[in-house]
C-alpha cells in the first residue's frame, strides 16, 4: 500500500460518524438499528477495499465522502430488503425458460392460486360428507376426462413422478429401457440415476440409434418388472433410427402380463401446430400403456407439477406409496393445476388464456407488430432521456425451450439496441441489473430483445428498463456513485 491510499483510508469517516449524519439518522426511520449500523459497516468496508487494492485512485476522496458512504448504505439496505426471488423480462425467445421459471400462469390460475393461498379449503376434506378426503381428488375426474384416463395424481414434478413409478412398480426387480432413451433432462436428471434410486435395475436393450420391439422381447426374465419408455425430449436421433412403438410396447406388456409406463416429459394436451412432434397422453394410454407421466410447466403451461394418468388400479398402488407423501404438492400447486386444466376443457379458450400456448402459436405478423410496437417506444424513450441508441428489427428463430421440441424453431422477431457508448456487453449486463431485470440475447454488435413471450402490457416496463440500462452502460467503468446515481 502506497501512501497515498494510507492517506485514502485515514480520511475514511468511522461508522459512528457516519450513523450521525442527517441521511443515515433519516435511514434508521425505516430500518432496523442492527441492519443500519450493518450496512454502514459494509458500505464503508467496501470503500476500504477498494483503495486497499489500489483501484480506481481517482476516484477515492468521491466515494468516500459521507454522502456518497450513505447513498452507499442505502443501497445497500435496499438490496437487503428487496426479494431474492422476483419477475424478469423473458426477452429470450425461449418459452419455456428453465431458467427464468419456465410457464408463466394464465390469470385465472392465479386468481385461484391467491383464493387458496389465504383461506382455508377443503384440501383433504370432503364437504359433502364431512369427512377426510384426499387432495388427488381436485385434479383426478379433469385429468381423466382430458386425457381418457381411468384415473390420475400429482406430484412435486415429472422427475418425482418417474422416481415413483420405478419405486412402486419395479423395487427390487428389472426395468427394460431402449439404449437410445437412456436421457439427461437438465443436468441432473439422467434416467439411470433415478433407477438407481428407485432400487430397480436398469437392462439397456438395442443399441443407439435402433431398437426394435425384438430387442425388449429377449430381455425378459423371471426379473422383469416393467416396460419403460422415455420420450426423447431434449435432443433427436435422425438418419438410421428406429424405436417401437408405445403401442408394440404396450402388446408385448400385454402378452408377458408387464405392467408398461410412458415418460412423456412435456405432455402436450392440444394439437398445436408446433406441437406435431410431441405425443399426446391419450394417444399412449389408448395404445396401452399403464401409466403416463409429464410435466405441469412445460408445454401444458401450468404450475411445477408431475402429473401421472393410467389404470385405475396402477395409479392406487402409486397413490398408497409413502413416498407419494414425500413427493406431494402444495395446494397452491393444486389450485394452479386445476384452473389451467380447466381451461383446456375450451381448446380454443386454452390457446388464448395460457400464455405458453399463446406465445407458441404466435404468428410471424403478431410477433412483428409486437417488435413494432416496442421499436416505437423505444426510440421515443430513449430521445426524450437525451440518450444515444440505435435501435432495429430484426427476424430471429425463437425456441419451445423446457427441453421440449428441441428442433422446432418459432419464426419471431426481436428489437436490436445498439448503445452509441459503452459495448455490447455492459448494455446486456445493465439489462440485467434493471429495476425489472430484462434477459435478452447479444448478438454480434447488438442487444436482440425476442418479442415471442412478451405482452403489449410489458412494453413500457421494457423501454423503461433499456433507458435505464443504455444510462448505466454509459458510466465508465470506475464506477463513480455520480454517473450512476444521475443515469
Ligand atoms: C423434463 C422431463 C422430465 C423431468 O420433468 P420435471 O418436471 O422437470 O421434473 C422427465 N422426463 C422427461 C422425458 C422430460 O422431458
């Protein structure tokens, strides 16, 4: 350390000093004495690290000053008090963005949502009889009415629904799966695993890109205790492939009196256009198969669920299982679940209310108007905040995402934002860092904002936040409290 930063430090106020003046005094109206003198500590802990470590000199004496230490302390708290968890802008062009919480709701499952958030409900209780009832009830006669089912439950998500399956079905004992649907599904789950966990053993029949129904007929032992198909989401084999049928599968169960399950992963309930690719659950359960699992939040549009149709019988067993309690759902969840599948009672209501179905069925003239109409915006935004952005429209190729229909691509279109100082990169982190964090894409020069699951609603709140950003990606990159606070 020179002496220049010795000096640096010893002009630091101390925390007392700090908590004395008239801004941090206002700051203890609001908070906590503890959290105050906390950020105080850490607002000045920073300053001392930054002249410790020799950056930006220049700007030493600004940031140390004690309107500049309390604005620091006021941040600081605000970042304390604000969620950790709260919305974003998916400006991606992924619908169903794992990452970003993947299925938005459609508004009458968060009307339900909130009515059964804050009473009381009859959850597991029987109104008309006055007694116990269980909370499979609620979803069980829609579920089995939409997809043909005998029966139906739900569970925490598709991953716990296959855990539950192999558990009940196939403890102890063997599972023939094809070599070619052995899949990882978002890093951590990987079918061999849960096998693992579930105690049943995994026989691998064919090879990668081939299996035919030969190949799970002489697998069969005395062992065997289920046939398993897994629908290969996330990735395609193509060229020289084959793989049996749900409905070759289901005949073999049949003849060998093998229970058959059918991991749809996605589970589509509409015959969307986009949707070609994705096997409906009715189509396996009419083909035979015992029991079909998929995901609430994919492209069904609804809450994180693992929703699980069959045989009445099966889906007892699955039901009685201890760890169906383990894996059970929260009646938020079921509150969600069942005003969604309702809605898919009406196809076309379904398609306009579910905003997954919605942005996945968006013409190419929709998604142009939308960019239109943020273009507008934009470039009026940024004028009136004296800024310097070049902003355009460009065509992009949106994705389902949620490991769903992996070669689909949606023809959308996306808002470019070039800022005339600072690079790319600061304008995407400044996005980022938004009041309402906005997530796009940069693309060689530029920041593209895919329209695809944005709403007319979202775009004031979106030039809001790029004036915000294009702002902050104009500082420098020493980071002076000044530019930041006047940006
Ligand atoms: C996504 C997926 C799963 C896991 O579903 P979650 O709801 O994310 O737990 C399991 N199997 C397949 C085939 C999938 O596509």
């Amino acid at each position: 350390m020179n002496d220049e930063a010795r000096q640096a430090l010893r002009r630091l106020p101390s925390v007392d000093e700090l908590l004395q003046t008239p801004a941090v005094r206002q700051l203890l109206e609001g908070n906590p004495r503890e959290q105050v003198v906390e950020a105080v500590r850490e607002a000045v802990a920073r300053v001392r690290e930054r002249v410790s470590s020799g950056a930006f000199p220049d700007t030493w004496a600004a940031v140390s000053e004690p309107e500049s230490l309390s604005t620091a302390t006021a941040e600081i708290l605000r970042r304390w008090s604000r969620p950790h968890l709260r919305r974003v802008v998916n400006a991606t062009g992924v619908v169903v963005h794992t990452n970003l919480g993947r299925s938005i709701l459609a508004p009458s499952a968060i009307a339900r949502v909130v009515e059964v958030a804050g009473a009381y409900s009859n959850l597991e209780y029987d109104i008309d009889a006055g007694v116990r009832g269980s909370r499979h009830d609620h979803i069980d006669a829609l579920l089995s009415r939409l997809t043909g089912a005998e029966a139906a439950m739900v569970v925490n998500n598709n991953a716990a629904a296959v855990l539950l399956t192999l558990s009940v079905l196939a403890a102890g004992k063997e599972v023939v799966v094809s070599r070619g649907q052995l899949v990882e599904i978002g890093g951590s789950f990987r079918i061999p695993d849960i096998m693992r966990m579930s105690g049943a053993r995994l026989v691998e029949v064919g090879t990668t890109n081939k299996t035919r129904i030969g190949d799970y007929e002489a697998a069969l032992t005395g062992e065997t205790a289920l046939l398993l198909r897994v629908h290969t989401s996330n990735f395609k084999v193509v060229g020289f492939t084959e793989e049996a049928s749900i409905a070759e599968i289901a005949s073999l169960g049949r003849r060998w009196g093998l229970p058959v399950a059918d991991d749809l992963g996605s589970g589509a309930l509409l015959p969307l256009e986009a949707f070609r690719d994705e096997p409906p659950a009715s189509a396996s359960l009419q083909a035979g198969a015992d029991v079909v699992m998929f995901s609430g939040d994919k492209l069904l549009g609804g809450p994180q669920a693992g929703i699980l149709v069959g045989r009445a019988e099966t889906i007892t067993r699955l039901r009685q299982h201890p760890l169906a309690r383990a894996l059970r759902v929260d009646k938020m969840t079921l509150a969600a679940l069942e005003a969604t599948l309702q809605l898919y009672r009406d196809p076309e209501r379904a398609r306009r209310e579910i905003p997954t179905l919605r942005f996945l069925d968006r013409r190419s003239e929709e998604t142009a108007a939308l960019a239109a109409a943020l273009r507008t915006r934009l470039e009026a935004a940024v004028r009136a905040a004296g800024l310097k952005a070049e902003v355009g429209i460009q065509e992009t190729a949106a994705k389902a995402g949620g490991g769903s229909l992996p070669l689909l691509e949606i023809p959308s279109h996306g808002v470019t934002v070039r800022s005339e100082v600072g690079s790319v990169v600061a304008l995407e982190t400044a996005l980022r860092a938004a009041p309402v964090p906005i997530v796009g894409r940069v693309a060689q020069d530029a920041v593209v904002l895919d329209v695809l699951a944005l709403d007319e609603a979202d775009l004031s709140e979106v030039a809001d936040g790029v004036v915000w950003a294009l702002g902050q990606a104009a500082c420098p990159p020493s980071d002076t409290p000044d530019c930041r606070a006047h940006a």
